[in-house]
C-alpha cells in the first residue's frame, strides 16, 4: 500500500461522509420539510438563511448547546451507546456504495467507491442489522414506557422485514450471479430485444415489489413508522433523547439509511450508475472525441455518471417523503402479518419461480 | 486481498471517533440546570408510575427465534445463489429440497397460530 | 502488517471476552460480545475466509445477539434475582481449573507442525467457492440443516406458543 493510495483511500472516505452529512443529512432534512410543506399547503421553513436554505444549520447549532438531560432512571451507559451505535451503522454502511464506474486516473484506476468488497451486498445487510441494536438498546435506556415499547416494536419490525429483504435479493443474485456491487450493475447493462435495459426491476419486478417495501420497513418510515406512532407513543424510542445532539444523531442516521437504502434500490433493480445502452468506455470516447483530453475525458464521465447516480438516487428519496404524506399508518398487528404471511412466503415463490424459468431458458 | 478491506478499516475507525465525539462533545457543550421533574422520565406529564422494568411478552422472543432460522436459510442461500447458473437443474432440485423441509416448519408455525399477533 | 492487525484484533477479542464474563449487567456483557464477535469476523477477514467473515457478523451479531438481547430483557433479572458475588474461593478455583484447561489447549495445538504459509488464490472464501464445495461435495450436510432448522422452528413454538 503506497502512500498515493492510501491518501485517495482517505480522500473517498471524506467524500463519502460529506455525501452522508450534505446530500444525505442536510439536503434530505430541508427538502422533506419543505415537500412536506408543499403537499399540506403551508410554507415550511422560510426565516433562516434565503428561502429557509440554512433552517439544517441552525437546527444542528440549537442541539449542540442544548441540555443534554439524562433521565435518574435511565442505564446511563447504554443511553450515551445506543446513538453511538445509530451513527455508526448509519455511517458504516456507505462503504461499498458505488457511485460510479472504474474510471483510469494517470494509469491508476479509480471509483468513487470506498471498497469494492467480493461480498458487497452481505456487507450492507450485515451493517444494516446493527440498526436493531441501536433502536432496542435506546429504547431500554431511556428507562421509559413509551420509549421501551417503541424500541421493542420496532426491532421486533426490523428483524422480520430483515427476512422478506433478504430472500427478496436472492433472485438478482440468480442472475447476475455475484455478491460485488459492481458486478451487478455492470449484468444490467445488455438491452433486452433491443430497447429494454436488463435492469432488476425488469426481469424481476416482484422482488422489487418486496425489497422496496422492505427497505421502508427497515428505515422506518411511514407507513412502517409504528415505533413512534406519535398518537399512541410520543416519539417511540427517541421519547428520552428529548434534546442535544444524540436526538440530532437519530435524525440524520434516519436521513443517511434512507440514502442508503435508496443507493442500494437504484444498484440492484434500476442499473446503478448506468444511462441504459451507453457503455462507460462509449461515454468516455464520446468525450474524447469532442476534443478532451484523456484525463479531462474521464473526468467528465465520473461527473457525468455521479450525477445519473444521484439524480437516480434523488427519485426513491423523493419516494420515501411522498409516501409519508399519501399512505395511512399500518398496526402492528397489520404490520407483522404482512411482513411474516404476505412477503415471506411471496419472496420464496419469487426465488423458486425465478429458478424454474433460469432452468427451463 | 487485505488492500481490499484496508478502507473498511479505516472508515470503522472514523466513524467510531465521530460517533463518540460528537454525543461527548455535545454532552458537555450544553448548559446544566437540572431539577428533579426534568430527570424523571417522560410520562405524558404526569408522575411516571410503577417499573418499566417489566417482563415483556414472549412473542417478541418468538419473533427473534423465527427471525434466526429463517436468516440462516437466506445465508444458505446466497452462495447457492451466485452459482445457480452452473449448478442447473441439480442445483434447483437441491434447493427445492432444502426449501420443501423449511416450509413444513412455515406451514407448521403458521397453523400453530404463531404468527398471529394479538 | 498483517501480522500485527492479528495480534490487534485477537487481543481486543480475548480482552472483549473476558470483559462478557466479568461485567455483572447482563446487557452490558452482551455488548461485549458483539464487540468480540466483531474482532473475531476481523480476524476470519484476515484470514481470506470473507464470506464466512460476513456471515458472522449477519448471523451471531445480527441475529443471535438480538435474540439474546431479548431474551436478557425478557427475564429481567432485578439484582436480587442475579444473586450475591460469587465467593472468592469458587472464582480461585474458576481460573485454576481454565489455566489447566488453557495448558491442555495449548498442548494440543502444539502436536499440529507449523505450517508454511499458503498462497491462496483470489477465489478463496468467496461464496462462489463455498457454494461450489457446499452444493457438490457436501450436500447431505447441507440438506440436513435444513432438518436442524426445522427442528429449532418447532422448538422455538412449543416452547413459547401457550398450549389451548
């Protein structure tokens, strides 16, 4: 390992949690205010900084210097733990994202990835499934009822989408017959008869069906968010972490897991990086051929592909705060049928059909 | 092979001083004005009542019991999976097997009104 | 460089793992086990075996723990429950009995020669490998944990499933 690498190491890492905190953190919390604004006909955020762009700020600034109250009864240990664990799930599962394509630099070939693992998608899975770590333990910490209840419903909900999630994956694994992100994005690029991207969701829309419903489950969000049902909870198993930054650390864990889910969705069922048809190395001799040089050229194809990436990305965002706003609250006891008895059995079906049809072909 | 997980390292390392930092940090950035009422725990503002220390219901370990079998099965599944193409109409049969046992016990549980939440 | 991110990692594993048996908050010993159980996947990582590495952090962290978290929560031990320290002569007798226990390890480890040091080849401890040993070689082992899963399922709902 030569220290060129290892600084390019670094350098991707800080571009990731950038990424994390701006586009995932900052951009994410803005923007779901203001759709949300939008959808019920109010304003939204409008006083801080021009049109309410800097609200974020001034947000994170008011839980820095607020009171960090710890509650006589709560395990004082695990209630300075448990958001620890939040933050870095949140953070840690960023690490096998690709956003882009390999691309050569001055001989050395690049991605703006921070490890290209041959076990890439387990590894998300494994990081994701701290998360049920991080809800339970804040839940018994805060050494409340409400937030008790919240944290065991809500890991109860985890681990049984964590199931229907993982069997759902298993007929793109069929497929493109690799672990490694990039290997997965790269089996979607032929055109099926001509004009149809052999994404995931088209040769296997059930399991999208069930991934996507999952990764609402997992990240909490409506109509899964039963664990702070405001109405019934008051804010589930943040109910203690009323203030200071460990209230602002499950905040914007909450922004990244959406981020990340949404990468993961745009990886494995709508081509990744990938403009349908266009091969990375098509991109980067269109560029040359306009005149570019060749690091130029492939400078403007990373730009190019970051942003099909992210624009791709900024949709299942969007997706998760229009769901918020259009569809009811599930009960538990709803919840738990469907996630055991409705997407279990039909995410096996999925795996066997999909193995009959890979036969029979 | 190892240059491979290097970053992952790293990055563990990062996170965890961000994590710890920041709740740290924060701990100590704000002011200390505490009173008996405001280290109680929220009870909708009345005198929290009784333990919250109580034992909960067994469908909760029920759940995670089912949750650990069925996560093993997936794990069998994942190497399965990148293969299948190779192994064929074996490797279909075989995994039809594993499947068939598994959902007797699925089919079992369900009867059993395990499932059910109440 | 290796080397010494072993020496790293099995330290912190040993060290987690004395601090499971120590800590008197069951929970609290719990979450040392997950940080054992982490140093342990460093160490498969090191290993080449990524796929196993993987696994152990998805099934033992990710699934066993919790369930053990649960369980923890579930019987709620108050301290009286958990009992008085254990008297000092039983401790004594704890860490003699595992220094001799340890003696007995090490003199078995001692009979394997060391080996040289194997190249593997980039294919090694990947799923693709293991699939390959696993759905060929080793079927019958294979298709029966599907029948040790089966028994735990039905365990699991006996046990806690009230009987009408």
């Amino acid at each position: 390992m030569d220290w060129i690498g290892l600084g390019i190491i670094v350098a991707k890492i800080v571009f990731f949690l950038l990424v994390g905190f701006t586009a995932a953190g900052y951009v994410m919390n803005l923007a779901e205010r203001k759709i949300s604004a939008f959808m019920q006909d109010r304003l939204g955020p409008n006083r801080v900084g021009f049109w309410g762009l800097l609200q974020p700020v001034a947000d994170i600034i008011k839980l820095f210097f607020k009171e960090d109250v710890v509650t006589d009864r709560a395990s004082k240990v695990i209630y300075f733990v448990a958001p620890m664990i939040i933050a870095f799930t949140a953070l840690s599962a960023l690490a096998v994202i690709p956003l882009t394509d390999v691309l050569t630099f001055f001989g050395r070939g690049m991605a703006i990835q921070i490890a290209n693992l041959n076990v890439g998608i387990l590894f998300i899975f494994a990081i994701a499934s701290l998360g049920t770590y991080g809800a339970v333990l804040s839940g018994w910490a805060g050494n409340s009822k409400y937030s008790f209840l919240g944290g065991l419903r809500s890991s109860a909900q985890m681990i049984s989408y964590e199931v229907s999630m993982g069997l759902s994956i298993i007929g793109i694994l069929m497929i493109f017959e690799s672990l490694r992100l990039n290997d997965i994005i790269l089996g979607q690029s032929p055109l099926l008869w001509g004009f149809l991207p052999k994404w995931g969701i088209v040769v296997q829309p059930l399991a999208f069906i069930i991934f996507l419903t999952a990764a609402f489950a997992e990240t909490n969000r409506v109509p899964f968010d039963l664990q702070e049902a405001d109405a019934e909870l008051v804010a589930g198993f943040h109910t203690e972490f009323s203030n200071s930054m460990k209230f602002g650390m499950f905040f914007m864990a909450e922004y990244i897991n959406m981020f990340t889910s949404s990468a993961v969705i745009v990886i494995l069922f709508f081509g990744g990086w990938q403009i349908p048809g266009i091969s990375t190395a098509e991109i980067v001799s269109f560029f040359i051929s306009l005149g570019a040089s060749e690091f130029f050229a492939s400078l403007f194809t990373i730009l190019l592909q970051l942003g099909v990436t992210f624009a791709k990305i900024a949709f299942f965002m969007f997706l998760f705060v229009w769901v918020r706003w259009t569809i009811p609250r599930f009960r538990y006891d709803q919840l738990m049928n469907l996630g055991w008895k409705g997407l279990l059995p039909l995410a096996i079906l999925n795996i066997l059909a999909t193995g009959l049809v890979m036969v029979i072909i | 092979m190892l240059n491979e997980y290097l970053p992952i390292l790293i990055l563990f390392i990062i996170n965890i001083a961000f994590a710890v930092g920041i709740i740290i940090f924060s701990h100590f950035l704000g002011p200390r004005k505490s009173s008996a009422e405001k280290l109680s725990p929220y009870e909708s503002g009345v005198p929290p009542v009784g333990d919250t220390r109580i034992r909960f219901s067994v469908k909760f370990y029920l759940i995670a019991m089912l949750f650990i079998v069925f996560d093993i099965e997936v794990v069998f599944m994942y190497p399965w999976a990148v293969i299948f193409k190779k192994l064929g109409l074996f490797g279909f049969v075989e995994m039809f097997v594993f499947i068939g046992i598994l959902l007797i016990g699925y089919v079992y549980v369900w009867k059993k009104g395990a499932l059910k939440w109440e | 460089m290796e080397t010494m991110l072993f020496y790293f990692f099995a330290f912190v594993a040993v060290a987690t793992a004395l601090l499971v048996i120590t800590r008197r908050n069951p929970i609290h010993s719990a979450l040392w086990l997950v940080l054992c159980f982490f140093s342990l996947a460093a160490v498969y990582v090191l290993l080449s075996a990524h796929f196993i590495a993987i696994i152990q952090i998805m099934v033992y962290v990710g699934a066993i723990m919790v369930l053990v978290l649960f369980v923890i929560m579930l019987l709620n031990l108050s301290e009286k429950e958990l009992g008085d320290a254990k008297p000092t002569v039983l401790k004594f007798c704890g860490v003699i009995l595992s220094g001799i226990f340890m003696v007995l390890l090490a003199d078995g480890v001692k009979v394997l020669a060391p080996q040289a040091a194997v190249s593997v080849d980039e294919k090694f401890g990947t799923a693709e490998m293991l699939g390959r040993l696993l759905f060929t070689d080793y079927l019958l082992p294979f298709e029966i944990a599907s029948l040790l899963l089966l028994t735990a399922m039905i365990g699991a709902v006996v046990l806690a499933k009230k009987r009408r």
